[in-house]
C-alpha cells in the first residue's frame, strides 16, 4: 500500500487537495485571527506539514471535516473520549445538565457525586478541588507542596508534560518538543525548577544529596505519554517514593493523562506506588473542562479558605462539565470498557508484528516508533530518524482516512467505541508507513 505520492515541490497529493478545501480556506482566514491560526500549539500542523483539520463532528470513533472527508480519530481530543465521541449516556447528562442552567458560581450537587468517584477510585485519598484545566491542577499541587514544606524547588523529568504553567515550561515534552522548544520565553522557572533524566535514580539521589532541603515536591507522569510512551520501571518508581520520604519532599503523580486510564484508579493501582497528590483532567471532564487535585486532608485542607493556600476558579466546577465527568465515570465504573480497550490494544500489538519498528502500547494509548533498537525509556534516547520517518507518514494516514496526532511526539489513543476492523486499519497503515519510510 502507497499512500505518500509526492510532487515535484515536496508537497504530497492530500496536501495538495488540502490547498483548496474549506478546511485550508478557515485555516487561512484564522491565521489573520490567531497566531498561527490556532488555540493550542500542536493544532497548526507545523511539525507534520499541511493545514490543520477543520472537524464538524464526531460519532463514537469517526470525525467528519468541514468538506465531508470522514476519518477514523486516534486523537480523540488528546485523551478525553475514552468512550468515544458522544456517546448517548454522557450526552443525554450534557444536555439535561444544560437545560438546568449554564453556571452558578455557587456550590452544586454534582461536586459531591463527582468528588465521590474520584475518592472511591483513590485509596487513601480523602480530598478534591476540581479546577478547569491540567495546567492548573499541577499549579495548585505544586503550590501546595511548596506551602506543606516551606520549600521552593520542584524536581521534575526531561519529558515529562505537566501543562503550561511557568515552572513546567522547562523540558517539558509535547508541544514543546513538537515545536523544538526545550524552554518557553518569557519563563523565569530555572531557579526553583530542578530536571533529572527519567529512570534515572543516581540522577536523583545527587538531586536529593545537592538540593535536598529545598525540594518541596518530585512530580512526575507515571507513565510517560507527553514525548512518546517512555514506559518506566516499576523500581525507579518506587525509588522515587523511597527518596521523597526520605528527604521530606511530596511525590506528585501527574494523572492527567493516566488517571482512569487503565482502570477505574489511578496509576497507583498499577505501579503499587503511591504518590502524596495526584492531579487529573482528561478523562474526568469526559470531554468538557475538567480537572482536579487528589490528596489527604492533611495536605489538601491547606487550600483557601480552610488553610492559607489561595486557589479559585469562576468556571472551577462548573455543574454541566461536571455532569460531563460524572457520566463518562458512570459508563466506567459499569465495566468492560477496559477490558474491551484491552482487547483492541492486544489485537493492534498483534497486526502491528511486522513493523519496521516498534509500536509501544499500554492499555488505550499507543506510540509508532518508527526506528530499530530498544523502545526508548527517556526522551532523550528518541532516535531523530524516528521523528523524521513519522512527519513524512503523517500525510499518508490522513489519506487513508486515519486521524492521528500530528506529531511524531504525542501518542495515539484507543476508545470503547472503535471495531477491530478500525484497529486493522490503523495497524495496516503504520506497518506500511514504517516499511515505506525505512
Ligand atoms: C494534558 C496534560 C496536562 C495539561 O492539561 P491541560 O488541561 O491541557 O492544561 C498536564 N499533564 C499531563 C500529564 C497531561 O497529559
């Protein structure tokens, strides 16, 4: 199978069509607009060439653009849709919530019952504060760190993802790495910001022995999924939990990405580590914004107005995101989903033997290797060869009406609502990119 057929310039065939559709057409007008036409960075489709999709709508696990091109989505919104898009149950709780007002600003019912799964699905955790965004949970953790310690430094790994707030903006893996940026301007973070290797644990402990009484918190994704899947061993982990303790510093386990994830739990479940606060976003908002900080009363009744850390939110709550969350939750908690996700994900490993290459899958997220040798546990291990044969293929999958990331950085993601025949496909048209790219 060829999908890549490319012209004199350069540019490939479905680029060239791209050129005249209505998707180019609002790309170009946006980009008078906004910069780079776009409202998050990885949108604009630098890194894979081309103009950006312009989607209509979404059906379980098919997306339709503006020029009625139909595409199976591997993106699903960077991880929300679990499920699927609008899936009947969590839409029919969007619209009943809708009907019943917008936003209070005032406490509401569906706090409670959200705050409630969450906790049933986190052992040992007995508190929430829902926030809108991931980059605001991981701001109001490390603000809590910093408040229960009396410390100022923040530990945190090459390639790991944890939002935009300044103080993660340094080697921080997704767009950032997609852009070729290894530090954002306009950042002053480096002082209290400390970046060790992954897997690593000498690396640490010299952190721990040169900085010791000044790191408040080591936050880290359990399992990598911003610069690749760099997929760690379950004895760094508990290294880290052993040093933190040690030293008196918080463990954060970024669960943005992880949380319900790989069942109804956290990523303590499958590491046996058990991290001090754990923030979530993604799947939690089934779609819509929402996200949140998990602890003990211990550390989480610092936060305003019962202790003297100020955090807030006009939208932070917001009732028909959280019966968004609390729906996507309740198709969760009734089971087989994971199970079924677990299935597809066996079947793509098996379609996906003949790669040239390696396709690293956990559960619902996977990422196309496209280089020979070990899968890489680090991001700095990730071969360019890799990157450059990914770019080059991205054309290729949307012509063959599959919808991933546009970047060689960023993984793919499985849902409830894709068939096997979807899985074939996707595993089809990344054997062949591989081989056609080698
Ligand atoms: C997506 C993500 C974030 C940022 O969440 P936003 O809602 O985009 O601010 C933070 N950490 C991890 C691990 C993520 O995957």
């Amino acid at each position: 199978m060829t999908f890549v057929s490319t012209t004199h310039d350069g540019t490939t065939r479905a680029q060239r069509a791209a050129q005249s559709s209505r998707s180019a057409e609002l790309y170009a007008r946006a980009c008078e607009l906004m910069p780079a036409g776009v409202s998050s960075p990885v949108r604009a489709f630098k890194h894979v060439g081309g103009t950006p999709i312009y989607l209509r709508e979404g059906r379980g696990a098919r997306v339709t653009d503006v020029d009625g091109n139909r595409y199976v989505d591997f993106c699903l919104a960077w991880g929300p849709m679990i499920l699927g898009h609008s899936h009947p149950e969590v839409v029919e709780a969007v619209v009943r919530a809708t009907r019943d007002g917008l936003a209070f600003g005032t406490t509401h019912a569906h706090e409670v019952a959200l705050a409630e799964r969450i906790l049933q699905a986190f052992p040992g955790k007995e508190r929430v504060r829902f926030v809108v965004s991931g980059t605001e949970a991981v701001q109001t953790a490390l603000r809590l760190a910093r408040a229960k310690t009396g410390r100022k430094r923040i530990l945190k790994f090459s390639g790991c993802y944890h939002g935009h707030s300044d103080a993660m903006l340094v080697k921080g893996g997704s767009g950032l790495v997609t852009q070729g940026i290894a530090e954002s301007a306009g950042v002053i973070a480096a002082e209290t910001t400390l970046v060790a290797p992954l897997g690593d644990e000498a690396a640490i402990e010299e952190a721990f022995a040169a900085h010791g009484e000044t790191i408040a918190a080591v936050i880290l994704e359990p399992l990598p999924a911003n610069n690749g899947l760099l997929v760690q061993g379950r004895r760094w982990l508990e290294s880290l939990r052993r040093l933190t303790r040690a030293h008196g510093a918080l463990l954060v386990f970024d669960e943005v990405i992880t949380g319900f994830r790989f069942g109804f739990s956290g990523y303590d479940r499958v590491s046996g580590v058990i991290p001090d606060l754990v923030t979530l976003g993604k799947i939690v908002g089934g779609g819509l914004p929402v996200a949140a900080v998990v602890g003990t009363a211990e550390v989480m009744d610092l936060l305003a107005p019962k202790g003297p850390v100020y955090q807030a939110g006009t939208m932070a709550g917001n009732p028909v995101a959280l019966a968004c969350g609390i729906a996507t939750l309740d198709v969760l908690a009734r089971g087989g989903v994971y199970e079924r996700l677990e299935t597809l994900g066996r079947l793509l490993d098996e379609e996906t033997a003949g790669i040239d290459g390696t396709l690293i899958r956990r559960g619902s997220l996977f990422w196309p290797y496209f280089a020979p040798g070990a899968a890489p546990v680090r991001a700095e291990a990730i071969a360019s060869e890799a990157v450059d044969r990914f770019r080059r293929a991205y054309a290729g999958f949307l012509a063959a009406g599959l919808y991933l990331p546009p970047s060689a950085y960023e993984v793919g993601f499985l849902s409830a609502a894709h068939d096997e025949d979807d899985v074939r496909s996707l595993a089809r048209a990344l054997v062949a990119a591989s081989k056609a790219q080698a």
